[in-house]
C-alpha cells in the first residue's frame, strides 16, 4: 500500500500556470527546460513532447531574441503542457513572448533592472492574467546587492532582491506571483527559501541552480529540494542538472513519488492541447482514455494525438499513441505507425495493444501489423490535411507579425 505525505505544507497563495495551478494546496508540480534552440520549433516541440512524457507538468523555453519568440507563435498552441518563456536582459522579449501566448514568464531581477521596464511587463502580464516568475539567482544578483551584503551572494541578499521585484509589480496592480531563491550551494538555497517563506504567502519554486551532472547534481538537487518539501516549503520543483532535460523531469517526478507527494501512475498519458488542426474532440478522447486506463496496472506512456500531421512525430517516444485523422485514429508504436482503426473505436484499440505491448513487448506487438501500409495509410492522411487546412491553420503568421511590430 501507497503511504502518502503526512508533513504539513506551507499556506500560500495560488497561480495558474495556463490550466496547471501552483500553490494553494495544488499537487507540487515538476519543471524542466529546453536546451533546443526555440526558433527551431519542431525541435523545440519534439522535446516539450519527451518532457511531458518523463513527468513535466510545466516547460520553460529560452526567449532570448525574436527569432526565439516567433518560435514560441509556433510551439505555444501545439504543446502539451504550458509553457514558461525565460527572459533575461531584453524586457522586449518578455512583451513578445506575452503576444506568443505563453502561459508565465521567468524574470531574473538581476538581469532586467530598471523599474520602469519591470513594471512595463508587469502590467502587460497583468492585463493578459499571465502569471510571473520571480527567477533569483545567486550568481546574477544586482551589483547593489553584493555591495550592500559585503561583496557576498547571502540568503539574505537573495531574498531582498525578491521583495524590491515585488514591490515593482505592487505599483501597477499585479499579484500572480511565484518566487525562487536559487543557489548552487544546497545550505545557502535551502536557508534563502527558510527566509522567503517566512516574509511572503506566494508559492515557491525550488531549485539548486548548476547542481551540474549526474550523479553529484542529482544528489545536490534532492538534498536541497527535498529538505525543503519535508519542511512543508515548495510548490513546484526543477532539477537542473548538466544532462539530458528528460532526465531532470523523471528525477524530479520520482521525488515526489518517494516523498508521497504526487500519486504513483499506471498509463502516463499525455494529450496534445488541441489546436486548429485537430480532428477529434482531443478533451473527450482523452478523459475516455483516462477512464478506460483507470483500473489497468500498465505502466506505459501513451499519447492521444489531435492530428496525424503533427502527432507521431511529436509524440514518437511515447510506447503507445493514437492520431486522428479523416474521421480514423493510426496508431503509433514508439513512433512507427502500426494500425488504422475507426473514429468511434481509439479508445478501446489504445487499450487493446497497451494491454498486448504490457503483456508481449514492443517488437513482438510490431510484428503483427504490417507499418509500411499502417505508414502509407497515415501519409495519405497527412496529405489531404495540409491540402484542406493549409500550413498555418493556428495562425502563427499573424501572431509572428506582431511580435515583429512589438520588436522593431
């Protein structure tokens, strides 16, 4: 028998992170970031996609120039989780990034320092209900603050950079605020984020910054994150480790799991968001889905898909999925496309091979199908969709151009 966390948690305040919320009582979510270049999109979605799929409930992507946040135009309305656009000196990116439709932004105090900028994308993230991030980090605090505390990165020093961020958002109105205080040096991040907590309700993101690679930086990253969950501090949690990003999501997953934080899952299943291009009604595809699994030890990771444009490729790690396209689901085994079966039939046909690769394996379960014509069905499929719906039918270009506007 499972034994859940018995360790009271902090009271603190709530934000949505698009439908994902963040303190309040919520389930501590897990975070990661993309290490792509996020101006290639395709890339950049692959990987949002193994994410998801290794237990990231939010993905933050790097939006460093306009490139990057017309990138973002693109990943936002296919992604399968919601995105966090990081923003560093430009607070121009942070308004494009806002216009990309991203679902929160990270901003580093020390990076953009000038209150009438903070406070400029402050009230835009307002006017948007676009939740902030306030990202500290020990290793870029303002100059001042080094000076003030003795030349020194202090857990104090930290936390005062949060609180004059605050202050800046409180002047144009603007609440929805999650906060981290992270270091690379586990005692100094844990005794920063022991201070925040006391001066402030907003949720809290935990982190040991440049905890480097496995296995050190993984160690570094459960002492630190952990210490502070057992105390009750903590909403949502990222690994950052000198690796693969995928395994910065599984890692943080696992933790919680072990602290009894997050439920043990059967079938991970993912689902694309449903964008224009979709087919199917993705919500009741996927909560039929849910059901179907709700009883079935199966521990796999399957995938609902809205289109077969997009979905296998973007999905291609997943052990199991399915896509819609012209009113008939293909299915897909680790990115091979290996059957077409009827609309109204997805549902019990993901359950069916789910319980078939479980029971006999991924090669045995290929070896039944012929993929070639399961991959010409789907190609035949893919085509007549771009033939009908065009290359844009989220209407990036639309969205890229005002972000153009927005920089020049």
């Amino acid at each position: 028998m499972e034994v859940q966390a018995t360790f009271p948690r902090r009271v603190t305040s709530q934000v949505m992170v698009g439908d994902v919320p963040v303190g309040g009582g919520a389930p501590i979510t897990v975070q990661s970031m993309t290490v792509t270049r996020t101006a290639d999109h395709e890339a950049t979605l692959q990987q949002i996609y193994d994410l998801a799929m290794a237990g990231a409930d939010i993905v933050r992507c790097t939006c460093n120039d306009l490139d990057a946040a017309e990138g973002l135009a693109r990943i936002v309305p296919r992604s399968p989780v919601p995105i966090v656009a990081d923003i560093h000196h430009n607070h121009r990116m942070a308004l494009a990034a806002l216009e990309a439709g991203v679902q929160c932004l990270r901003l580093n105090p020390g990076n953009i320092r000038k209150p009438d900028h903070i406070r400029t994308v402050a009230a835009e993230a307002r006017d948007r209900g676009v939740p902030i991030r306030i990202g500290v980090n020990g290793g870029s605090l303002h100059p001042d603050l080094y000076r003030k505390h003795g030349g020194m990165v202090t857990a104090e020093a930290m936390v005062e950079s949060a609180l004059t961020e605050i202050g800046y958002f409180a002047e144009v109105g603007f609440d929805q605020i999650k906060i981290s205080v992270k270091a690379s040096s586990v005692p100094l991040m844990v005794d920063a984020y022991r201070q925040l907590a006391e001066v402030t309700d907003y949720p809290l993101h935990l982190g040991v910054t440049e905890a480097g690679p496995p296995p050190a930086g993984m160690i570094k990253s459960s002492a630190g994150i952990g210490a502070l969950l057992v105390e009750g501090i903590g909403d949502t949690i990222r690994y950052s480790l000198t690796a693969d990003p995928v395994e910065e999501a599984r890692a943080g997953r696992q933790l919680l799991e072990a602290l009894g934080l997050r439920e043990r899952r059967n079938v991970d299943l993912i689902a694309c968001p449903s964008c224009g291009r979709a087919e199917i009604d993705v919500v009741a595809v996927a909560e039929a889905a849910m059901a179907a699994f709700a009883d079935r030890k199966i521990p796999l990771q399957v995938a609902i898909m809205g289109c077969v444009v997009n979905g296998p490729g973007e999905a291609r790690d997943a052990d199991l999925g399915i896509a819609a396209g012209n009113k008939r689901g293909h299915l897909f085994i680790k990115g091979r496309n290996a059957a077409v079966v009827a609309e109204d039939e997805m549902v019990d046909a993901l359950v069916e091979w789910a319980e078939l690769i479980h029971e006999e394996g991924t090669e045995a379960a290929l070896a039944r199908v012929d993929t070639e014509k399961a991959a010409r069905e789907a190609e035949k499929d893919r085509k007549r969709m771009l033939a009908d719906q065009g290359d844009d039918v989220n209407h990036s270009a639309a969205l890229i151009e005002s972000i153009r506007l927005h920089g020049s």
